[in-house]
C-alpha cells in the first residue's frame, strides 16, 4: 500500500455508467510527486468525491489491487464545540497515566501490525497506516 499527499487536478465531472451497478461511476485526477497523475474513483453518489475542489490537496492510497482510494485523515484540532471542563470533572493524573499506558500500547500493536503488512514500505508509509488502524480502533471499540 502506498499512501501519498496529492492535489487535484480536475474534480469528478462527467458521470459513466456503470457495469456491476445501478449508480454511476465519478473519478478525480490527483496529481502526486514522484508518481504522476492518478485517478480516484467512486460511486456518483460519494460526497466526499463530488466535495473536492481543483488545487485541493488530500491524502490518498493505493490498495493491494493498485486501485487509487481518498483516506480520511483526523484533524487534531479541537472541536469548537466542546465545552471546557469544570476543575471537579478533571480526570486525576493517576487516570489519565492509565489511559496513555493503554492508547500507547494500542499505537505501539497497531505499528507492528501495519510494518507486518506493509513490508519494505518506507516508515512514513507504516507510520500512516498504524496512525489510521489506531483511529478506526478507537471508533470501532469506542475507546476514544
């Protein structure tokens, strides 16, 4: 798997039917360094395909079948909307010592999984992959 920084070229436009569906087909072309051009496909009704916008740069990967896919990538940027926690409902040190143990030994599993997997991939390619293994963890484990 190769996962790279691109930006796009040409945003989806003309819509193609499809063989093995009722929904038609999109495609973006992304432009990355030191591949070249590459085209992202999707299903017409993919919002966030459709949202792109040309000079937009995205994150995207190549699958084991060499087919060119978006990844979503988390934003560490707090949400607006959280509200500030009061100084009775701060989590103790002796807590948030635990939850790091445990989020670091999730990280440190997910690594070795991803260098497993992707071997000979260069380390930002692992470090990539562990990163987005570890977040799809939390959310399906709801250990966030």
């Amino acid at each position: 798997m190769q996962i790279v920084q691109a930006k796009v070229k040409y945003p989806p436009g003309k819509v193609f039917p499809s063989q093995h569906s009722d929904t038609g087909r999109v495609n973006a072309v992304f432009t990355a360094p030191g591949i070249g051009e590459v085209k992202v496909w999707g299903d017409e009704t993919d919002t966030r395909l459709k949202a792109l916008k040309r000079n937009e740069t995205k994150v995207i990967g190549q699958d084991t079948r060499g087919n060119w896919k978006l990844i979503d990538v988390v934003s560490d940027e707090p949400d607006a909307q959280s509200a500030p926690v009061s100084p009775q409902e701060r989590p103790q040190a002796k807590d948030v010592g635990d939850y790091l143990e445990q989020m670091t030994a999730l990280y440190a599993a997910c690594y070795r999984r991803s260098e497993k997997h992707l071997d000979g991939a260069p380390d930002a390619a692992i470090q990539a992959c562990a990163s987005s293994v570890f977040i799809s963890a939390q959310r399906k484990f709801d250990l966030a």
